[in-house]
C-alpha cells in the first residue's frame, strides 16, 4: 500500500494509524457484531464513545468545568450565525477583527444578527498580516477573531485582550495544533475536517456562563443551551465522526500531547517557510510574524508554471497544493497528520523544479 502525501487544507489528512484502528473495528466494532455507524446513538456502547472523546479533547486542551464542550453539525459556517443568537443579545453590537477570507464570511453571517463593528482590518495589505485592535469600544457583546485565516496563512501567535468582553475564536484550522489557553476564550470553535477528524462535526468549546441567553428566535438546534442539556445529543448526532474524532484525540494524547504537536508543527512550518525565503523563485506573501504553521501559501515566480509545478507534485505523490481559488499560488495545509517526511519530500521537489525552471 502507498499513501500520499497529503496537502490538503481541508478535509485533510488523518493519521494513518486512526485509519487502521478505525478499518480493523469497522464491522464489528469490539466484539458487539456491529459498526459503530449502526449502533444507536443512545446505546451504552456509542454513549460510552462518546463520552470518552469528550474527555480526551478535555485533557489534550486541558479545558476546566468552567466550559462545556458540545459536538454540533453544519460546520464552522453554521457557528457564524450561532454566535450572535447565542450571544449578541445584549446590545447587539459585536466586534469583528477582518483576518481575510474566513473572518470575512463571519462578519457578513453576523451582520444579518448583530451590529458588526470591524474593530481592525488588514485588507489594505492584502490580508497579509494580524491587525491590531486600536482601542476596544464599549458595549460589545462579544469580540470575534478568526486564530488561523486558513486560505491567506495569517496565524496570529498571540491573542487580544479583550478585558471582560467574552473573546470567541474561529480556530477551524489551528485547534489541536499546539496547547491553547481556553480560559482566553468564551468560545472557540472548529470545523473537524483540518485538525479533529471527517467533516460532519463541529466542535464548540463554550463557557457555561454563556449558555442560555439566545434569542428567542433561534432554532433549537443551534441553541447552546438546547445542546448542553442533551450532551449534544438533541437529536441524532454524527456518531461515526465523533468516534473518529475520539481516535484523533488518542493518537494525539499517544503523541504526547499537543507540547509535541506544537514542536513538530513548529519545525515542519520552520522548514518550509526557511526553503521558501532561501530562494529567488519561491515566496510567501505573509508578514514573517503573522505566518502560519498549519496554512503555507507560497507562490512562484512566474505563475505560468503553477500548471507544471502541480503536474510534477501530483507525479510525485505530493497532493493538493493549488492555492484557493481566491488567492492563486500554492498552499501547504501542515496539520498534525501530515509528518516532517512530507514537508521533506515537499521541499526536495520544491528545489528540483527550481533548478529545471528558474
Ligand atoms: C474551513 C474553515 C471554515 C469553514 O468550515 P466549514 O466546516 O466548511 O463550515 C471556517 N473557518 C475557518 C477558519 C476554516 O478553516
């Protein structure tokens, strides 16, 4: 068997021992004479998955009661819009910090909620670094930041300090990527497909003090309150990709933890950003302080070779590195299933082709 080496930015590559363990109980999930995907949701077994993955991500982030952690459906983007209902209810204005794309469609979800005050933008650098927050008005609800812009490869490596005012992170594509203070935040939520696991599953860390005042108008299933109660199981949950999730979580823990993720993603990221700055032909738009470890956009000196340079990659086992449709060039997703071997083989056909082309 040979597995590529993947690149994604999402859904991405999942450890390949998750797959096997997942592949060895696929039918028969401990001797029970069934797939997890046929057990009920409400049975000892899925229960008792469910549960525990729960408490793996608790330990990995070291998230205290003063949290709940609710596993939802409809993705990050579903998260735009349920933080306001949730949470925009006192004065209904809101802080949004503009990061690129992603902070973008948050903002844009919001504003049909809330008044979206955009508290910094870097758009006049082609959201190319973190914005800093001038001064924080008064009567927010809440402030809203994007911790990794997963298209522009803006990561920011320290969070505001929004006093009193409850911070909320759209940390889709950094969460699991190194330790993360989570009393930082009110919320913090992700998308599984980059870090966690299969699409299908959201994952929301949210302070308990937080929970029970969205509007009246919010449909249930995006009512944190709702979710709490049931142990997010208000209605039928997408069992498979918890359990995968779960595994995830284990493998991390096997690891190490996330000190060991953060000081692989550190290297990997280190290395391929040192490669990019080495050469004439290769270059990144970002701010070096603003990089992101998980997110590498780059691009070549002549994009009339982006074609070939994809060809040669995709010829070498080395998949999905087009850039968004947004931005062009090329991405490196680096996430924690995707090893320095990888990045290796990356930077070896990076030089290569510099050599044949520039
Ligand atoms: C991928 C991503 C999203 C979108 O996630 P969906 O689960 O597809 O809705 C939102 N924000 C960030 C930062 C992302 O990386």
């Amino acid at each position: 068997m040979t597995r590529a080496y993947n690149f994604c930015a999402g859904p991405a590559a999942l450890p390949l021992a998750v797959l096997e363990r997942a592949r060895d109980e696929l039918t028969d999930y401990q001797g029970r004479g069934l797939s997890v995907m046929e057990m009920s949701h409400r049975s000892t077994e899925f229960v008792a998955i469910a549960e525990a993955a729960e408490q793996s991500l608790r330990r990995l982030l070291a998230i205290g009661d003063d949290h709940a952690v609710l596993f939802m459906q409809g993705g990050a983007s579903t998260q735009f819009a349920a933080v306001p209902l949730n949470i925009g209810n006192g004065t209904g204005r809101a802080g949004y910090v503009d990061t690129g794309y992603w902070a973008g469609k948050a903002i844009k979800e919001a504003r049909r909620f809330v008044d979206v005050d955009v508290l910094a933008s870097s758009k006049d650098d082609a959201y190319t670094r973190v914005p800093e927050i001038a001064a924080l008005p008064t009567g927010l609800d809440y402030v809203h930041i994007t911790p990794n812009e997963t298209i522009g490869g803006v990561e920011y490596h320290a969070f505001p300090d929004t006093g009193d005012v409850p911070l909320v992170g759209d940390a889709s594509s950094t969460l699991l990527s190194r330790p993360l203070d989570v009393t930082r935040f009110g919320i913090l939520y992700a998308g599984a497909q980059k870090n966690i696991g299969p699409a299908g599953l959201t994952v929301v860390i949210v302070r308990r003090d937080l929970i029970g005042q969205a509007r009246e108008t919010t449909p249930d299933m995006l009512n944190y309150a709702t979710l709490a109660a049931a142990d997010s199981m208000a209605n039928t949950p997408p069992t498979y990709t918890w359990y995968l999730a779960g595994l995830v979580f284990d493998w991390l823990l096997e690891q190490g933890g996330l000190a060991a993720m953060e000081a692989r993603n550190r290297a990997k990221a280190e290395c391929l950003y040192t490669a990019i700055d080495a050469s004439s032909f290769y270059a990144s738009p970002v701010a070096p302080a603003a990089r992101s470890w998980m997110n590498v956009p780059f691009t070549l000196a002549d994009p009339g070779l982006d074609g070939a340079f994809l060809d040669g990659a995709e010829a070498r086992g080395l998949l999905n590195l087009k850039g968004h449709r947004s931005v062009g060039g090329m991405r490196a997703s680096l996430y924690n299933a995707v090893p320095q071997a990888a990045v290796d083989a990356l930077i070896d056909y990076m030089g290569e082709f510099e050599r044949e082309h520039g």
